[in-house]
C-alpha cells in the first residue's frame, strides 16, 4: 500500500554571493510568497518527494524559478512518483 506523498520543498537564494534565504515549507504557495517578495540573483529550489527521490535545479529570474517550482509539483507528476514503487 502506497503512502500519500508528503512533498517537502527547499528553497535557497542568493544576492552578491551571498545567502539571503534559505528555507524549508511544504507549501507552493508559501514559497511562491518568498520568491515574489525576495530580491536575489540566484535561486535554487529542491522538491523532495520520498527519502532519496527529488528534483532539483539552480534558476536565476523569479519567471524561471516559478516555472520550475510548477513542473516540479505537477499534478501527473506527483501522481506517478506517488504510485510508483521506489526501492
């Protein structure tokens, strides 16, 4: 019996090389806030479905990093990592 997915969604930004946010929610939306309320240069966003299953990327516009944050929580996605049988 599969377990429902508890999605866990990291999310790092840096200006001048240096970190201005670094963070851990479990909602879209809330890291949706922070990336339209933060001024950064860089962004990397980690989406961790299971232990040891995840997505990641680097992004450098607030456009690139909701792109990646919306194909990362895909709704076929999510339905395929959550029936899938990962060992």
């Amino acid at each position: 019996m599969n377990r429902k997915l508890r999605i866990r969604i990291d999310l790092k930004l840096s200006k001048n090389g240096e970190l201005v946010l670094n963070t851990r929610r479990w909602k879209r939306t809330a890291i949706w806030s922070l990336l339209k309320a933060k001024l950064f240069e860089k962004g990397y966003l980690k989406v961790h479905y299971r232990p040891g299953v995840f997505n990641d990327a680097e992004f450098y516009t607030k456009e690139e990093g909701k792109i990646i944050l919306d194909t990362f929580l895909d709704k076929r996605l999510l339905e395929y990592t959550e029936r899938a049988v990962w060992e």
